[in-house]
C-alpha cells in the first residue's frame, strides 16, 4: 500500500492512498487568483481541491508510475523550476540540480 500526504491548495491537508484521494482537510486559504485564472477555481474548499488533485492524478500520473517527471510544456511562468526550465531552454545554464 502506498501512502502520500502532502500540503497542497490553501494549506489543506491532503492523504492519497493507492492513487485515490481519501482525505481533504479545511484549507487555511480559500482564494487564489493563480487558481482561478489558470484552472477556474473560484474557492478553494475540500471539494474543489479533491477534484484537483484527483486532476492530477489522472493527467500527470501524480503519486503513481505513470508521473511525468519530464515535460516541454511550461503552464506558468514563474517558481522556481520554471525560471531554471526557462534557462536552460536558452542556453544560460547548462544544468540544474534541484534538491
């Protein structure tokens, strides 16, 4: 059995087993404008971060052996691994280690 909690949307806690979502806490932040230009939530609550990650899931293969660890596509612009993605992809830097 594998087991993932992680602190996703708002702060909310958030437990997957097996790749089913079986856990949602309160989230501390119940708005986001990143949230809701990219992905049209308008409130963050147990339900919408439910079908977000379950989202994730299904489409990146989040906690599973599908996951996609390596992508071209870039959805936002910014953080961390997008401004090193950015770099490399210009020739700036010619490689990244991030732990």
């Amino acid at each position: 059995m594998d087991i993932h909690i992680m602190e996703a949307l708002g702060k909310a806690k958030v437990v997957v087993k097996n790749g089913k979502v079986v856990e949602v806490g309160e989230p501390l932040i119940k708005y986001c404008p990143l949230f809701n230009k990219h992905r049209d939530i308008k409130e963050l609550n147990k339900e919408t971060i439910k079908k977000n990650i379950e989202f994730r899931i299904k489409d990146f293969g989040l906690f599973t052996e599908n996951r996609i660890v390596e992508s071209k596509e870039c959805i936002v612009k910014f953080g961390t691994s997008e401004i090193f993605m950015t770099a490399l992809d210009r020739g700036i830097l010619e490689a990244v280690v991030i732990v």
